[in-house]
C-alpha cells in the first residue's frame, strides 16, 4: 500500500490506518483472538500503520495491539499513541467503564495530565503496553479543555522527546477542527488527527484546518469517514457521531447511495476515499473489531471510484461544487 510522509518530519503512513479503539473494547467486548486476528487481517491487506491510545480500554488496546504486532520486523510498520490521559489503578474497583465507552473492568482511572511530566510518565507507560521502545507518532489526546497548557507544557515536552529520537513526529487527535487550526498555526506539529469532520456529511474542517494545515505543509490524518454509521449503512436509526443520525442526515446519506449505486460503487467506498481528494490528508484512520471489518474497508479503500461519480454528487446538490475530490487511486 502506498505511503506518504507525515509533515516535515521522517515518519511515513500508509494511506489507509488502522484504528484501535474497538481492540479496547469501545462499547462491546471483543476477545483476544478476534482482536489479533483484526490486526493479522489489517496487515494482510497491506496496512503498515497502527493508532491506539491509552483511553481505549484503559490500556487494553495497547496491550492487544503490542501483542499482535509482535514478532513483526519494528522497521516496517508505524505505531502511534496519545498523551494527555495518565491511568492509574483503583484500590477496590468497581464497576465497568462503559460509562466512558468500554467494555472492561473499572480497574484504572483516568486522570488528565498535560504538563511535560505527565507527556513523558503517559509515554513510558504506554511503551509498556504496547513492548516496544519506541512509537513512530504521538498525539495530545483532546485537549480541548487544556489548550494552554498542552501548548505551553505538554508540547515542549514532545518536541524534547522528538529532538532526542524517542518518537519521530508530533501533533494532536480531536474530534474538532478549529482547536487543531491554532495547533497548526501556532506551533510545529508534524501531523493531526482529526475524527469526523471531513466526511461526506460534515466537510466543516474545509474552512479552518484543511487550508491552514496544506499551508504550513502539516499533514491531517482523518478518522471518523463514517460519521460512526450513517455513511456505511444509511437508514432509519443509524448512528451520527454515536447518537442517532438526525433523519435529515439519513436522507441526505440516502440520497448519496443512490447516486454511487448509479457507478455500482458502495456508498461506503466513496465514504473512505473521498477525505484524500483534499491534498493535506495523508491518511485515513478506520476503525475495525474484527477481521471482517478492516478486510472490507481495506477492499473498499481499493475499488475504483470514476470521476464521473464525484461529478454527479456535486451536480445533485450534495457535494459543494469547489469540494477537492480523489482523482486518481489511493
């Protein structure tokens, strides 16, 4: 699979990303088997780059990621975690963690944490996890409450960790684009991550984060394609951004089926191809429980998509007549 650089900086990603919070058990659980088998499946299909974070299963998608990863040549895929939350044990648990989206045992808590120590303790803890000595990528992971200080502490602390080689590039993840707009504009972060807002349904981050990010040559790796359902399986009751989709959203999901069923291109291929028409997405990030899911996407990632498609859905009213679209393969 094809692979680009990250930013300025050394670190490549293959165009297509594998999305690690469902190996944390995000809402329902998985077993180990099933959860390296999603990875052997990812890897299969040409997948070179791995994102995780501690909040997935407090901690357990890096333990299962570390562990169906190892026994892999380290030089020839890329690993990328967070920072931000630090995890510490309960004395008496109690409880899961589904009130934070996982199915586990409330074991560990989460605590917020964006000084420069937190950034370095959060590291060693996930390098732990994960047994490796080193990850490719690390992002602050939402710091939308705690802007200053991941600007002021938390990054100087990465950029330290970048300069001494423990990790190849820095940025931030969130699920907005406008705090990633000022990361971009005001410091010299290599990469973000960006979940959910340059879909087919939400294109916000056109107007803030995509121009700024090609202009200060920061590349965006854009998760969320699917807006977590509406745009792999429109219909009544569908998910939107893990609530239910508004039914206008359903329609206008809808309507964009029928204008791919026209091309005999499934709505979700247009879906996960159509963030890399915009020239500062390197990657999209997908998230997969199972081997099936990742070996679908990946063929839906890889099935041609004409031109002519992504002139019908403009001509329709549902893409914006200047909206960059793919023009060649992924």
């Amino acid at each position: 699979m094809r692979q680009v650089r990250l930013g300025r900086s050394a670190v490549t990603s293959t165009r297509l990303s594998f999305g690690g919070a469902a190996l944390g058990n995000l809402f329902t659980a998985v077993d180990d088997a099933t959860a390296t088998a999603a990875v052997d499946a990812a890897w299969a299909a040409g997948v070179r780059t791995f994102d995780t974070a501690p909040h997935y299963g407090l901690g357990l998608s890096e333990r299962r990621l570390g562990q169906a990863l190892r026994g892999r040549p380290r030089a020839e895929y890329q690993l990328s975690t967070k920072v931000g939350r630090l995890l510490e044990p309960v004395a008496e648990p109690v409880g899961d963690d589904l009130a934070d989206g996982f199915a586990v045992p409330a074991t560990q808590r989460r605590r917020w944490d964006f000084s420069a120590d937190g950034v370095r303790r959060g590291l060693e803890q996930s390098l732990l996890r994960l047994g490796v000595d080193h990850v490719d990528t690390v992002y602050l992971h939402d710091p939308d409450d705690h802007l200053d200080q991941a600007v002021a502490e938390a990054l100087p602390a990465l950029r330290q960790l970048r300069a001494e080689g423990v990790v190849g590039a820095i940025g931030a993840g969130m699920n907005q684009s406008a705090a990633l707009t000022r990361f971009v504009r005001e410091t010299d972060v290599d990469v973000v991550l960006l979940a959910g807002r340059y879909t087919l349904l939400d294109r916000s981050a056109l107007a803030d984060l995509l121009p700024a990010a090609a202009g200060r040559g920061v590349s965006v790796v854009v998760g969320g394609v699917f807006n977590s359902g509406v745009l792999a399986d429109p219909r009544p009751g569908a998910t939107f951004d893990y609530t239910p989709a508004p039914p206008e959203l359903v329609e206008r999901a809808l309507r964009m089926q029928e204008v791919c069923a026209r091309y005999g291109v499934p709505l979700r291929a247009a879906a996960v191809r159509f963030a890399l028409g915009h020239p500062a997405v390197a990657s999209v990030l997908v998230g997969a429980r199972n081997a099936d899911e990742i070996t679908d996407a990946a063929r839906q990632f890889d099935l041609p998509i004409p031109d002519a498609l992504w002139a019908d859905l403009k001509a329709s009213g549902l893409l914006s007549a200047d909206v960059p679209v793919p023009k060649d393969g992924p």
